[in-house]
C-alpha cells in the first residue's frame, strides 16, 4: 500500500490530523494499535481551548461540539475555606468549550467513515523503517499477516507510550523530564455537576477538581499517593474525601451516585526535543506529556496538528518545502509554554509530601496573590484559555 502521510495511532491527534489533510487533498492511512472501541472508551480530556475549536470546525467536526459543549466563561478557585471566581471573559475577553475528549474523538471518527478514509485497528507490531531516508515506509501485523505501507511522511502520534518516539536514536534525542509525587484519582458519574463552572480546590488533604461532561454527567478528582489503587477506593470513600475538600456550600449541594468510570493517573511533565527527525514528525502525547491541571493535553496536540497540517500543506499544495523545517521549533515553543503553565497550576494547587512551612505560607500567598490581583488573574486566564498558535 501507499500513502502520502501515514500516521501511527488513531487518538485524537491522528484523526483530527488525518481529516485536516484530507480536506486538503492529502492522502492518509491512520494505523492504530487497538479497537475502535477501546479508543472510544478512555475517559480523559474535558476542557477545550478556542484554537482546538476552530480546528474541529475547520476539519468539518464542529457541529456537535458547537450544540452541546458548554461554554465557560470562568473558573472558581477554592484556598483556606474561602473561593473566588476567575472570569475568562473580563480578564481576556474569551472563554473555553466543555465537551469530552471521548465525544471529539467519536465526531472524528465518524468524519473519517463519512469520508471512506482508510483506519487500520488491532495493527500490532508497527514498525517504522528508512525514517532518515526520503523513502520511509511502516510494518505492521493484522490477522497473522504481514503489511506494509510505503509513504513520504510519518506522523507519531501514538501516545507517550507509541513506538514512534523511540525511533529516533538517542543520540538525537532529548527527553526532558519531571515527575510528581502524587496522582489523580477521577470519576464519571452520573449526577448534576456541583457547580455550572469548575473548581479547583487547594486543600490540607490534598487537592480537588470538580468538572464536568454535560448537565447530567460529573466529573470529579481528588489528589491520591502515588501508590494509592482504584481498588482502595470505595465509591463512598471517593465522595466523602471530595466532599472534605471543597467549599462547604459545594460539599453541601453535592449529589452524588455510583461511579461508572474510576482511573487513577500519575501526574508528570514530559517533553522531547526535537519534534522532527528526517520524515517522521511527532505529534500530541507522543512528544509531550503536561499534567492535567492547566487542561492543556488536547490542546497541546492540537497545537501540534495545527502547525503540522499547514507545514504539510506548504509542502504538498504551495511548493514551499521549507515549512516542515520549522516545525519542531514552533511546536515546541509553545509546548514549553503549556509546560510551565500547567507546572504552575499544578505546584499552586497540590499538597506535596515533602512541602516545608516555608513552601506552605509561599503558596498561601501565590493564591491570596491570585485572589487580590487583576494582573495575576489576566495572566492565569490568558493561559488558561490557550495562548494564541
Ligand atoms: P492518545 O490519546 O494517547 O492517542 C494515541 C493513540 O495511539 C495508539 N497507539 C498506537 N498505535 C499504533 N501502534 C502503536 N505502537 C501505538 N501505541 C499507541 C493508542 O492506542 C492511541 O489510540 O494521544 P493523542 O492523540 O496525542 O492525544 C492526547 C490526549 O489524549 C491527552 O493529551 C489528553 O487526554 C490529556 N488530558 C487533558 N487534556 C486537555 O487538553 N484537557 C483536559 O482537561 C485533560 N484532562 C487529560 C485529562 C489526560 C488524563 N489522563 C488520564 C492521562 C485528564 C486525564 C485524567
Ligand atoms: C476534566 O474534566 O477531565 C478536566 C478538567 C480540567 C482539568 C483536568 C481535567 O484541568
């Protein structure tokens, strides 16, 4: 088989890559490791940045995005027993968009089908070979058979855990990195959110978010030890805990009901340099891991995709072969940018083990910094809602 653009994993960056090019008469084969359901069934992203939004609506996905995602127009933050309301829309003059990264992902494969693209589930052993030629092409196996496709381009963008980054020799290769010492646990639920915005709790127990997928869907997450388990967690246990760390007005109003999704996340920082070796570009969670604080995972790989799709246009549709040059280096400034935004959010927010009185009274006064400050405010929502691609 042959393709122009092969891409490695069928999330969210893929599909929203795929569809992009295909719009623009570039030809794509996706090929992913798993079933389409199992894809469909990972509960991650909720908040979306206006940037991704028009990309969705310029791949052609926007519709259902734009019917059902709730506009937020700000945030609340919850420190000492008190909270206080960040307005998007004051401070930036913007908002964002909650809808579920698993609804983006089914509006993206459901655009793929329409338009009878081609995407191979349950490859295994994808293999990527002559990356450093002009002649790439990728291996696979699929029901005990051997295939290949041959092609000019590869995008990875098959996670942090894919094959793709690691085809790029140590020698060339700079991964960055910071992990934390402690991790998420989140629910679904299916129960009225708490509150019509979300609220990021700074508690003594730990931290807290109360999030949501739409009026009748909850998402919810507290702080845990790094080797907390899912199985240590009752549902009781989990509402209990939440309720502790947030406001008592939101601890009062909270319905809660039976978990139907329960996943516990290490939290870490990622980032590897450079984006690009010969004909293969990384793309999303296969380049860059953020922790999920700042929301920024989705967006930064629509970030990528963005930079990507153009550079590949330039290429392909405008005879200016140069663009894909600089796509590592505009990809990854402004990843390093999320990066430290979603490294401050996430050391404002948490209680960490080894936290000093010091460290305790500097954060108390990070937050009544944030709570006093217009320009604090201006800053956090500038970055909150996406810096500009
Ligand atoms: P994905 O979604 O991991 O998809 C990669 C795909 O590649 C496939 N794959 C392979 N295919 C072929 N061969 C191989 N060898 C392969 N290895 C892997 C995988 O099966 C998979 O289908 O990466 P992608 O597309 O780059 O998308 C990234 C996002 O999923 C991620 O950044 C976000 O979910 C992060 N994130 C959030 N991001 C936001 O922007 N806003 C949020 O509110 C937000 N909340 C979150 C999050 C991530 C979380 N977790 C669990 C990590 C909340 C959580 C709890
Ligand atoms: C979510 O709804 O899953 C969510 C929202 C905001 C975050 C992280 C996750 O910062």
């Amino acid at each position: 088989m042959r393709t122009q653009v092969c891409i490695i994993g069928g999330g969210p960056s893929g599909l929203l890559l795929s569809q992009l090019l295909h719009r623009a008469g570039i030809d794509t084969v996706v090929v992913e490791q798993r079933t389409r359901d199992y894809v469909l069934s990972r509960i991650r992203a909720g908040v979306l940045e206006r940037g991704l939004c028009n990309l969705l609506r310029k791949a052609g996905v926007g519709e259902r995005m734009d019917r059902e995602g709730l506009v937020h127009d700000g945030t609340l933050i919850a420190a000492a027993g008190r909270q206080f309301r960040i307005s998007f829309k004051d401070r930036v003059n913007d908002s964002v968009v909650v809808y579920g990264q698993t609804e983006v992902t089914r509006d993206l494969y459901a655009a793929r089908d329409a338009m009878g693209g081609l995407v191979i589930h349950e490859a295994e052993g994808v293999t990527l070979h002559g990356v450093d030629t002009d002649h790439p092409h990728v291996t696979y196996r699929k029901d005990g058979t051997e295939h290949r496709i041959d092609c000019d381009w590869i995008a990875g963008c098959d996670g942090f855990h894919g094959v793709s980054r690691k085809t790029i020799p140590d020698t060339v290769r700079t991964e960055h990195e910071k992990v934390y010492p402690f991790g998420w646990l989140g629910i679904l639920s299916e129960t009225p959110p708490v509150n019509h915005e979300l609220i990021y709790a700074n508690h003594a127990r730990g931290f807290a978010l109360c999030s949501m997928r739409n009026p009748a869907l909850s998402r919810y997450y507290v702080q845990t030890p790094l080797d907390d388990t899912v199985e240590a967690w009752s549902d009781d246990r989990f509402w209990d805990e939440l309720r502790r760390r947030i406001p008592a007005e939101s601890a009062e109003a909270l319905v809660t009901g039976p978990s139907i999704e329960k996943s516990i996340a290490p939290l870490r920082s990622f980032i590897c340099e450079p984006m690009r070796w010969g004909r293969l570009f990384l793309v999303g969670d296969a380049a860059h891991i953020v922790p999920p604080t700042g929301a920024k995972g989705l967006n930064l790989a629509a970030s990528d995709v963005h930079y990507l799709h153009l550079a590949l246009e330039a290429f392909y549709l405008h005879n200016a072969p140069g663009e894909v040059d600089l796509y590592s280096e505009r990809a990854l400034a402004r990843v390093w940018k999320a990066s430290r935004f979603s490294w401050w959010m996430t050391s404002t927010l948490h209680r960490f083990p080894d936290q000093t009185d010091f460290d305790q009274r500097l954060q108390e006064a990070e937050l009544a910094y944030l709570e006093q400050s217009e320009a604090a405010q201006t800053a956090l929502a500038e970055n909150y809602v996406g810096l500009p691609y």
